[in-house]
C-alpha cells in the first residue's frame, strides 16, 4: 500500500473553477419554458380515474391541473396543485416522480415517454409563487393552538393546514433554518436558489404560524409539557440518527457521513471552499448514496465511486437516480460489503471490501472474496434511523413504535390522545411527499379533533 | 405511377391542385412560385373594376384548438387591392410562360350587365383558361353588393352567370357560398345561367376569437373587429357535405372542391365525393406552396395501392353511397371491440360513454389493473368511444351479422307514416 500512503488524504477544496462550479450546481433539470408547458400540457390524455393520480401520495388531481395549463388557467392550475400538497413547488423538483406520476403515465405504454408531470407541476406554481405572494387565507380564528415539532415538510403541512383552518400554530425546529430535508439533505442542483427558503417564506404568509428555532425534543422541550401546553401535538421529528459501517476506523480522518456532508454542502454559497477528496467512495444505494457521489464529481472528485452490497435491483435509489449518477462520471459497484477501513497517518486511505452475494432469502452474503479501493475521502450512506429517546416520558417509551418508528393509524395518530406523528418518524416510505401527505392529514384529524 | 392530369370544365391542368382565388395568387411573383413548386393550376385573386379596393391592416384570424395552430382560419381580405391593368398584364406574362398549367381568373364587379360586359374582353384577352365568378366574399364587398350577396340570391347566381356566357367565350365557374340554407338552389342556378362548373365552398360568415383584452372581436383593427370569411381544415365537413348534395343532386355538373383541403388524402376525399379539381389555400398560407411534393406523390401512390390508374377511376365513387338518412338500414348492427393488448387504460372510452353515452364501457379492476370492457347489450353502437380513444385501433367497430333484410324508416314500425311493404 506504498502507493496509497504517497497520496491519501488528498482532499482540497477549490478543485474547479468558480464558473465550472457555478455550472453544475445550477437548476439540473431547468424550468420549461411557457411554450415548452402548453405543448407537453397537451400531450396529456386528460385520463379518467387516472393512474398519475392514484400513484402520487398527495392525490394531486394531475390531469385537471394539466388541463388547466393547456387552457392557460395557470391559477387556477397551481391551486389545484397546492390544494392536495402545499410544497408543491419543491415535489415538483424532488420527487421520484419516474416512480410515482410519470411511472404510472398511459403515454408510457405506447411511446415510452410519460407526460412530464414534474415539469408541468414546477412551471403552474413557479407561476404563482412569482404572482402571488399570498393565494391561500385562513379561516375565522378558532382559539386552538398546536404544537408542531419539525419544520419539515410533514411540520409545515401539517402547519399550513391548522393555520387555513384558523388554529395558531407554533412549530419548534431543532436546526437554524426552516425547511427540513428540503434545506439540508436535498441535492442542490435540485433545489437552486434557496428554493427551500423561498417556498417556506411563502406559505408562512398564511399567517398564524410561529417558528422558534434551536428548539429541540428531548433537549429543549418534553413531550408531556407540549400536551399540557397546547390543544394538540404534532411531531415531524425525521430520523435523527445514521448507522454506522461497524467498523474498527469509522472515526478517521476523511470519513463522515453522506448526510453531513450533504447538509455542509447545501448551506455553503461558496461551493469552492468545499474540500473534497481527489477520490471519494460512497458506501450505501440509496438516494443520499446517490447524491453525494454525484455532489463529489460535481465539486471536482476525480473518482467517485458507490459501493452497494447488492444488485441495482436492490439499490432503493431508482433506476433513473442511479443513470443520473453514472451520467455523472459516478461508478456504481454493486455485490461488495465494506470490510476494513484503512488508515495512513490518521486518516483513511481506502477500504477493503468483500465481495457479495445474494441468498436463496435475497440477503447480502459474503463470499470470502476481497479487494481494495482507494480513498481519500469516505462517505457512509448506509441508512439513517428514528431515534426515539425524545419521545421517551419519565423514563419510559411514551409512543408505541411500529417497525422501530412512531406508530400512527390512517388519520396520523400515535398511541397517545393528542399527540400526530409524520413523515420519516413513521413507517412508510422516506419521500416529501409522503410527509406533505402525513402532514395534511394529520391537520384534518387534528382540527376534527378539536372542533368535532 | 398513376397519372393525375385533370380536364375540368374544358381547362387542362397536370394535376388537380389549384390554389384558390385567395393572397397567394395575388401577384405574379406568388404564382411563379407555385408554378415552380408543381402546382397544377391557380384561381388569380379577384379582380375587380379600377380604381382599386383598399385593404385594412390586421387581416387574419385565426384558430388554435389544443396548441394546434391555424386548425381554422378567416380573413376579412378584400379583392385584389392592385390596378386592373397590372394584374392583367401579369395574367398574360404568366399563362404564356407556364402553358400547361391552368390558370383561372376570379372576377367581382358590381351586379350590372354593362359592368361585366367590360371586364371580360381584357380578362379573355390574357390568354387564361377560363373565370370564376366571386359569388362568395362574406365580408366587405358584400356591403357594396357583391360577392355573397349575389351568391345569396339564386336569381342573380342565374343572371350573372348569363351575362358571362353570353359575353365570353371562356368556361365560366361559379364560385358558390356556403352562407346560405341549401346549397343546391344556388348550384342550380349557375346550371340554368348555363355555367359549366361550379367552385365551392368560398369561407363562411365567421369571428375566430375575441380579444379579451381589447373586448374587439378577432382579428382587431384599430380596436375594432369585423366578420370574416373561415376557411381550413375546421371548414371540411362543410364543404364535403355541400360538394356531396351537387355532386348526388347535380350529376354532370364539374365540381372543383375547396374548404380545408390540406393533404393528398383530403384530396381524395373530395374526389371521391364528386369534385373534378380541389382548391387550396390556408395550407399553402401555412406552410409555403412546398405542400404540394407530398400532395402529388401521396395521391399517385395511394392511386397505385389501389390499382387506379386516373382520377377518373376513383372520382365521384363515394357518391353513390352518400344518400339520405332514410335511407339508412336501421337493422344493421355495429359493436365496439376493445383490443386489451393496446389498451393503455387512460379510461377515456369508460367516462365518455358513462357521462354522455350509453353506460356500455365497464370499468373494472382486476387485480388492481384497470381495465374497460364492452356491455354488448347497452352498446349502440354510436362510435363515441372508438373517436376518444387515443390509441389508433385498439377500439374498432364490429359490424354484427344478421338474418334480417334492410329495414328502412319508411318501412320501420315505429313510422306512423309508414309504407306498406308491397307483399303486403
């Protein structure tokens, strides 16, 4: 390992030039033009019962919004859109939408190419963001007020929807910056110009919502003093923890977890002080797997490379993420487990990883086999986890927990009267839109609560 | 290759596309620019007496229909805004350079006999092929007593058309507007005026949009709007309809067909309906005179798939199948057929019948695949769902078998005015 010892831990920032930089942190998928939208608005069939619908986790009416578009009701198009998901503008950015709406589009069946609903769905509340500084209005005051904890996307719809309904809400977030996920753990080529920030500001103009940042469960707040304090409860906690690889080195020099890096890198502007490392290997196949390797390339990594322990049929990134990364110079190694972390000087000089196989039950299972990458930089994507210790009261588990998460039925609500649970702190699947989805829910079965 | 040449009323022409009376025959310059592009004749854009009529600025509309642009299209254009003598200068200049392709002169001059007895020596003396009479402008010159308000009128269709035979020797085609309730009393009046053709439809009385922000009909002049004349593909059925009542009532009256002709196989529809010539305009004002490659060598080739050699073989054969609705054989029985292997389940057949039809599409769910089958018993067989779907061929209509003879409305019993079959 001579040779490794020469170069580790090459990480430096500034690899590329300010402009190329700039270039590939702009929009990845910009904006369709006015034109653009009413051509591919038309290719819509404007299907009944339609499947786009019945696939997106918010219900968003899809072909009427479309229609809507076609007929240049761009208003009336939006709000259709943010009637099922008020963080529209961002799903429209960020969701998986080769999985959900455009995986479900009839057009697939004949030509292969969906309607691109994404795009149309960014183009109608583009249009009414930039118009509208404040569509929605709220209703005759109530006197109730929740407690939201999480200013994620599940806590701000949960909160956008009380505040319509006429309760106060306060929403207590842990971090600087309202957002969640949408503002630390997205891509930034997906969500450009603080997109985040922007979307957020504009649905607090509802009214009736206050954020107390730096509040944090378990830390700044107890649960049981939120229930005796206000009507209702809401947590959008997310997962706080991430698994580690289990390895002896994990503390390393040039090792960290995909997240933090993803979070580092969305709240710098300026990408070229961002050190990364000449060759980075990210460990994990999921889509934080998939961002931050495509995030190294496009920060200068000379090599990026995933590692999965099983198939690409098995990688929870989609198929259309994992072209994405590859189009991105990112390589993808599949059937190989991270086996010893190696060292020189204190920090990481690659890793030896131990080649896979999947059994008869579809689990990774080591071969015996091994080989060697080198790194200079090591980003763990192995999964994050719910942590439940500020949910515990007096000691005890306040919650019951399903699948390690906050357990909820249909209408959002935990196993304690008063207090609603969503997005990633509950089972199902990890997806913004999933949260809007939990978030809205969780409004009407709380506002049915009070006032039914 | 089948050969497209045309005599038509007595004028020849190498192939039966003509650009109607319309801007584009308007000048010279057009004309040689059709010609060279293989146009088979052209109807110069009218001529009226001097001194020249003035056209506004701001003079089409048009109609856009799901981001389709121009699928109708008008204009409140007047006739020719040039001096009479430039335009028969060019006439001349024209027909003598391009000898074999037809060139027919469109002519409009106030409802006198003096009026028309002038015009036609000049206009003969061009060499052309022979005239059309504007009997059709809906806009404009009607309000000075031309154009559709002659057309409109079956007895100054009749005088007219006297007048010109009488006073040229040229063939005369009259030029019909669809602006009337029947289509045949004007046809028939050129007949009895001793014309040797008709041309039809001119555009139909129209406003193609309001401008909701100037709250002026479209297109807008100075704020204010005005009716025109609707032409392209929105006006076929219309013409084919109009074209097809001369060419059932009419036999032997030349018909040259014009109303949204924009393709080889729009082509083919009017000949087989009974036209002998088409004419052609807004596809042309669409996409430049170059549409007439595909015209020419779509027809030749569809001509030689079906084994027909000249227009001839195919012209009018439709017509002898265009009857009147009693005459329909109300046994006959058709059925929607779902093809499920194309189906792409967009539900569009389910909800059109469901909402507005028969309620004859069930909508199913098997195993959480959608899925749309045919009620036999409830389908009317009404083509609703076989038109909305977008896949081509995955709903078709099964014409059913039957034991049973025609059964006409006249004899039907639910006819309370019934006729008694003969046997009987």
């Amino acid at each position: 390992m001579s040779d490794t010892a020469e170069t580790a831990g090459d990480i430096a920032a500034g690899r590329l030039k300010p402009a190329e930089l700039a270039a590939n942190f702009a929009d990845a998928h910009p904006p369709l033009s006015p034109h653009e939208a009413v051509v591919e608005a038309n290719r819509c069939y404007f299907c009944y019962d339609a499947p786009c619908r019945e696939a997106c986790p918010t219900g968003i009416d899809i072909p009427g919004f479309i229609r809507r578009i076609a007929t240049g009701n761009l208003r009336g198009s939006a709000l259709t859109i943010l009637e099922a998901n008020i963080f529209g503008g961002s799903c429209a950015r960020v969701c998986p939408t080769e999985i959900l709406c455009e995986g479900a589009c009839v057009r697939l069946a004949e030509e292969d190419r969906p309607v691109r609903i994404g795009a149309l769905q960014r183009r109608a509340t583009d249009w009414l963001m930039a118009q509208d500084p404040r569509p929605f209005t709220r209703a005759a005051a109530t006197g109730r007020h929740i407690a939201v904890v999480g200013a994620g996307p599940a806590g701000l719809a949960c909160a956008h929807g009380l505040a319509r309904l006429g309760h106060e809400v306060t929403v207590f977030e842990a971090r600087a910056k309202p957002g969640g996920l949408n503002e630390y753990g997205i891509a930034a080529y997906k969500l450009t110009d603080d997109f985040a920030q922007r979307e957020v500001a504009w649905l607090l103009s509802v009214g009736g919502i206050t954020i107390e940042h730096g509040r944090a469960l378990g830390r700044d707040l107890d649960l049981a003093a939120l229930r005796r304090g206000y009507d209702a409860v809401f947590l959008g906690i997310g997962l706080a923890g991430v698994r580690a690889l289990g390895l002896a080195g994990e503390t390393l020099g040039g090792v960290r977890d995909a997240v933090d890096f993803i979070a580092e890198l969305r709240q710098t502007a300026d990408k070229g002080r961002l050190p990364i490392g000449r060759r980075v290997v990210v460990i994990g196949g999921g889509n934080t797997a998939i961002d931050a390797a495509t995030q190294a390339r496009r920060l200068g990594a000379e090599e990026a490379t995933i590692v999965y322990r099983r198939g690409p049929a098995e990688m929870s990134a989609t198929h259309h993420e994992q072209d994405w990364a590859q189009t991105n110079g990112v390589r993808i190694r599949h059937f190989a487990a991270p086996h010893r972390l190696l060292a020189s000087g204190g920090r990481v000089a690659g890793v030896e990883f131990m080649r896979t196989r999947l059994d008869a039950a579809g689990r990774a299972v080591a071969t015996g086999e091994t080989y060697t990458l080198h790194a200079d930089m090591v980003l763990k994507a192995v999964g994050q986890v719910f942590v439940p210790d500020p949910v515990h009261g007096d000691g005890t588990l306040a919650l019951a927990l399903d699948e390690g998460r906050i357990a909820v039925d249909a209408g959002r609500r935990t196993s304690l009267p008063g207090v609603y649970a969503g997005g990633d702190c509950i089972a199902g699947v990890d997806l913004t839109v999933a949260a809007v989805e939990d978030g809205k829910i969780a409004a009407a079965s709380i506002h049915r609560q009070l006032l039914g | 290759m089948a050969d497209l040449s045309t005599t038509f009323a007595g004028i020849r022409s190498p192939n039966p596309f003509w650009l109607a009376s319309a801007p584009p025959t308007d000048k010279a310059y057009n004309v040689v620019r059709a010609f060279e592009a293989g146009w088979g004749g052209v109807v110069w854009k009218t001529l009226g007496e001097d001194p020249p009529i003035v056209n506004v600025s701001s003079r089409y509309g048009a109609v856009r229909y799901n981001g389709v642009r121009v699928a109708g299209f008008n204009n409140i254009e007047l006739i020719t805004d040039r001096p009479l003598a430039v335009n028969l200068r060019e006439i001349a200049e024209v027909k003598r350079a391009w000898p074999d392709r037809a060139v027919v002169v469109s002519l409009m001059v106030p409802c006198t006999e003096a009026s028309w007895k002038a015009i036609l020596p000049p206009v003969e003396d061009t060499g052309c092929d022979g005239i059309e009479l504007n009997f059709g402008c809906p806009h404009g010159m009607s309000e000075r007593n031309m154009g559709a308000a002659v057309g409109q009128v079956p007895e100054y269709v009749e005088m007219v058309a006297a007048w010109c035979k009488q006073h040229s020797r040229l063939p005369v085609i009259v030029k019909l507007t669809p602006n009337i309730t029947n289509i045949l009393a004007p046809a028939r009046a050129a007949q009895a005026g001793g014309a040797d053709a008709v041309s039809l439809i001119n555009t139909v009385t129209s406003i193609t949009g309001v401008d909701l922000d100037l709250m002026a009909p479209e297109p807008v002049v100075d704020g204010q709007g005005t009716h025109g004349g609707y032409c392209g593909p929105a006006v076929k059925p219309i013409a084919l309809h109009m074209v097809g009542d001369i060419a059932r009532d009419l036999p032997g009256l030349p018909i040259s067909g014009i109303g949204g002709i924009s393709t080889w196989r729009d082509a083919a529809e009017f000949i087989a309906l009974g036209a002998g010539t088409v004419q052609v305009c807004t596809a042309a004002m669409h996409h430049g005179f170059r549409i007439v490659d595909d015209m020419i060598d779509g027809l030749s080739n569809w001509m030689d798939a079906r084994g027909y050699r000249t227009l001839a073989d195919f012209h009018g054969a439709a017509v002898r199948n265009y009857v009147h609705w009693g005459d329909l054989n109300l046994n006959f029985r058709t059925l929607a057929r779902i093809d499920q292997d194309l189906c792409i389940r967009c539900g569009l057949c389910h909800i059109a019948c469901e909402d507005t039809s028969h309620q004859a599409i069930a909508a199913q769910r098997i195993d959480g695949r959608r899925r749309y089958e045919v009620i036999d018993a409830e389908c009317v067989g009404c083509n609703l769902c076989a038109h909305v779907c977008p896949v081509d061929g995955c709903i078709t209509m099964a014409p059913q078998p039957t034991t049973q003879p025609k059964l006409v409305w006249a004899q039907h019993p639910n006819n309370p005015l019934r006729v008694a079959a003969a046997a009987e």
